[in-house]
C-alpha cells in the first residue's frame, strides 16, 4: 500500500548553538536529516514532504530534492503539531496512513519504519502506531503514560514532555521517539484541536494521543529493540554520540561482511562504501565518498580515502587518495597524496612524499620518493627519480607533462610543461629540461632550447 509521510525540519535547533540548521549538521559524512529520508525510502514511502522555515529552506530544499521531496515553510515555528498542521495543509487530503517523523533521528532504520506503518488499522480503531524506546535516562524526551488499568494497558494512555512531567512522570524509563504512523483522516480530524497550554508554549503533536483516545480511538506502542537507534539528537554532545553509535553499525556491517577493521573506534566509515573481502583497514583511517576497495587490499593506518576507487591487493599506508583510481597489485605511500583525477595503473609503486594531481601512472611505472607531478601522463615502466617536479603551472595556466615508456628521469629533474619526454629517453641527475627530449636521448645539466635559425 503506498504510503506518505512529513518529517519535521523547522526547528530553530538552538541547543546547537550553530549558524548551520540542525538537521544538516553532519555525521558521517552525511547531513542528519538524509538518513531519516533514506530510511523512509527504503522502507516504501513513497511521497515526502519535508517542513522547513524561511532561514534554512534553501539549504534544505536541494537534499530534499535528492529524495524527490517536496519543502513547505513553517513561519513561525509554534512546536511540532503546528509543523504537522503546516504539512497537512500542503497536502491533498487521503484516506491512506501517513508518517510523521522528526529530522534529527539519524539512526533509524527502514524497519522501524516498516512496524509503525504495520501496526496502523484504522478498521479495527487503531489509528496511530507510535515508536517507543525503553532506555536508562531518558532526560529530556517525552515520557510515555501507559494506562493504568483495564485491558488497554497495552496502549498508550499519553506523551508528557519532561519540561511538563510530574516527578513520578520523570522516573518513568519509556520515551517517545518521535516516530508515528497515523490514519490520516483521524490525524486530521484532530490536528487543529491541540493548545498550547504548556511549559514551552507550544502546540506539541505528542498531544494528538489523549485526543485521539479521547474520540474512542486506539494508540499503540511499538517498543523498539534498541534505544540507540531512535535517539533523538538536540546538541554537539548528542550529535557525537549518534556519530559514534553509527560508525560502530557501519564498522560491523563491514566486518560481517568478511573485511577485518583493526580498531572500529578510529575507523570512521560512511554510508554506501564498497570493501572487498579480506581487505584490511588499519587505525585512524577514514573512507568516505564513493569509495570501493577492492578484495585483498591493506588500507591505513592513518590514511583518507575520499572518492577512490582501488584495485585488489593494493597497500595504501598513511596517504591520502582524493577522487581518484588506482588499479591491482599497486602499493602507495607512506605519505602520499594522490588527488584531482589521477589514475594510476596497475602494479605501480608511488613512495613517500610524491603528490599526483590530475596526473595517469601507466603500469609498472615508479616513483619512490619526494616528487611533485602534476597534470602528467607518465608511461609504462618509467622510473620517476627522487626530486622529480613537473614544473606545471606558467604562472598563467596548466600544462602537460609527458613522459614515453621506459623513461628514466634522474633525481632532482626538473621538467618544465608543456613538454615530451621519449620513450627510454633519460635525463641525468639535477636536468633541467626546459624542451622536449627525443625517444631514447639522453641529457644532462640544462639541455637547452634548440637554437634560433639565424638571419645571415
Ligand atoms: C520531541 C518530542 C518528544 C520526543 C523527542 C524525540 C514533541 C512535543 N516532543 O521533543 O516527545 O521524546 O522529540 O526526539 O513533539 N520542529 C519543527 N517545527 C517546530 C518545532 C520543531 O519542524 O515548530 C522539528 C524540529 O526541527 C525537529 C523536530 O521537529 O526536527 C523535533 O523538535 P525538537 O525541538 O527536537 O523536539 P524535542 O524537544 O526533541
Ligand atoms: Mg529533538
């Protein structure tokens, strides 16, 4: 059955403390609010609707986009039922049931999703589903009221904010998480009834559940197994701890997956990453991006991967490979820093200190030690010596540097672009080649410019 839902993102975030709107806060490596859209997705809803405020609606309109979300404005912000009024008059009315989930809860899954949509049977009186989570201290969420007696015990009886709790109220150990699967007519039928005769002075959603009980209807709970995946997150404290909990999920879908994480605390891994099998991360390493590792590589310790694609069996020690490719069999670093495009073939070797910018390693090629190339195309079985610069950039604009096959660039050569080096050509130790050298040449100290024809 197709579904709908609204997630709430109007919220000033004030506690925390930050130019940026809470719900785009990120954590790793994506904005709070796209891992509840992604859940929803992924859980079958089809048609979302994200409720924002004039401040941050720009910033949040394109990531709604990316889910096919409509925005509508909430101005001003008066609590979390006027956000749902907002949202419901952006919508055509219809019969089905409709989520309504809050944009800082960065740790729900698909599944959670699926039992609050589940549980919904406006037939049978049940006309909201709501997530539940039994948890040590739940501090500032709201408490959940069970009734007291009769066979609704099963039920929920009412949602008391802790700023409006009893202390009695507050010693109770089930939240609410902010999670609910309403029959739509019914939420409708109750929506404008809700005051804001309250600590905070707000309309609270939360207080749609004593109305609707009020009408005859029916409110259940569905408890969550884990509290840690339906935190809600309100400041940087939080915010860490939600980090924490998610790239230890992360981490361990990998693991489970047949790839071996040496030390999960200081892995730190993004959504929708590729590891092959037997690959191996190594400490304080962070992959991020479209990244794939192929099956087999080493990675790390101390090393970022950001948009990288690498082959199997590589070893990529404490470097870093931004947007770019590298092939099999091809060992990098330590301190690399491979960027802008570069693709390196396989069976190459880059060593310590060698930056690659928008440059294409052909197999075999090598580069051992401390060498600037950039914009090059460097080609099969070449040997880069210790010192190598391409010497790039003109002050104006780029150009190319282009090494043949079998090359052999001695230490400190300077190679001053646009230029050509033939295949198996060789420049001695400290050359400063400021023209092209022929296939098989060999040079050394400053070769020169050819000479100008004379005019006699
Ligand atoms: C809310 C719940 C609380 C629950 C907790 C779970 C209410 C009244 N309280 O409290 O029971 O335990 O979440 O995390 O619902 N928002 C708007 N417009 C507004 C106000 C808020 O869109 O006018 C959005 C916020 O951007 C946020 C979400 O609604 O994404 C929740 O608001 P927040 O202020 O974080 O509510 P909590 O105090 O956490
Ligand atoms: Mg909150």
């Amino acid at each position: 059955m197709s579904s709908r839902a609204i997630v709430l993102a109007a919220g000033m975030g004030t506690r925390m403390k930050s130019a940026l709107p809470k719900v785009l806060h990120p954590l790793c490596g994506r904005p709070m609010l796209w891992y509840t859209l992604r859940a929803l997705r992924d859980a079958g809803v089809d048609e979302m609707l994200v409720v924002t405020n004039p401040q941050v609606d720009v910033a949040i309109a394109p990531l709604a986009q990316d889910f096919s979300a409509r925005t509508v404005m909430q101005d001003p912000q008066r609590g979390t039922g006027h956000a749902v009024q907002v949202g419901l008059a952006a919508l055509v009315p219809s019969a089905g049931t409709i989520v309504i989930a809050y944009g800082d809860m960065p740790l729900v899954t698909p599944a959670i999703f699926e039992n609050v949509l589940a549980d919904v049977d406006a037939d049978a009186g049940t006309v909201l589903a709501l997530v539940t989570a039994r948890m040590p201290l739940p501090s500032g969420f709201g408490r959940i009221v069970r009734p007291s007696t009769g066979s609704g015990r099963s039920g929920v009886a009412k949602i008391v904010e802790a700023r409006d709790c009893t202390p009695a109220e507050l010693a109770i150990d089930e939240m609410n998480a902010g999670i609910y699967a309403f029959d739509e007519p019914n939420l409708r039928a109750v929506i404008d009834k809700l005051s804001d005769n309250n600590a905070q002075r707000e309309l609270y959603l939360t207080d749609t559940v004593e109305l609707l009980i009020e009408a005859g209807r029916r409110v259940v709970p569905v408890v969550a197994d884990d509290y840690r995946a339906v935190l809600g997150v309100n400041d940087r404290v939080e915010l860490a701890n939600a980090r924490a909990v998610l790239n230890r999920t992360l981490c361990e879908a990998h693991m489970r997956a047949g790839v071996t994480i040496i030390d999960p605390a200081t892995t730190y891994l993004e959504p929708d990453l590729v590891i092959g099998q037997d690959v191996t991360v190594h400490p304080n390493t962070t992959l991020g991006g479209t990244t794939t590792v192929g099956a087999g590589s080493e990675i790390g310790p101390n090393t970022r991967l950001h948009g990288a694609t690498v082959g199997v069996n590589c070893a990529i020690r404490e470097s870093v490979v931004v947007d770019s490719r590298i092939g099999d069999d091809v060992g990098v670093g330590p301190f690399a820093h491979i960027r802008g495009g570069s693709i390196v073939e396989d069976h190459v070797h880059i060593g310590n200190f060698v930056e690659l910018k928008k440059t294409t390693m052909h197999a075999n090629a090598k580069a051992g030690h401390l060498a600037y190339l950039g914009d090059g195309i460097i080609g099969e079985r070449a040997n880069i010596g210790a010192g190598t610069i391409f010497c790039n950039y003109d002050g104006k604009k780029k150009n190319t540097t282009t090494i043949g096959a079998d090359a052999f660039i001695g230490s400190n050569s300077s190679l001053v672009a646009p230029i050509t080096i033939g295949a198996g050509a060789l420049t001695g130790a400290g050359t400063v080649a400021i023209r092209d050298i022929a296939p098989g040449e060999r040079v050394v100290g400053n070769p020169g410019r050819p000479l100008p024809a004379t005019s006699s």
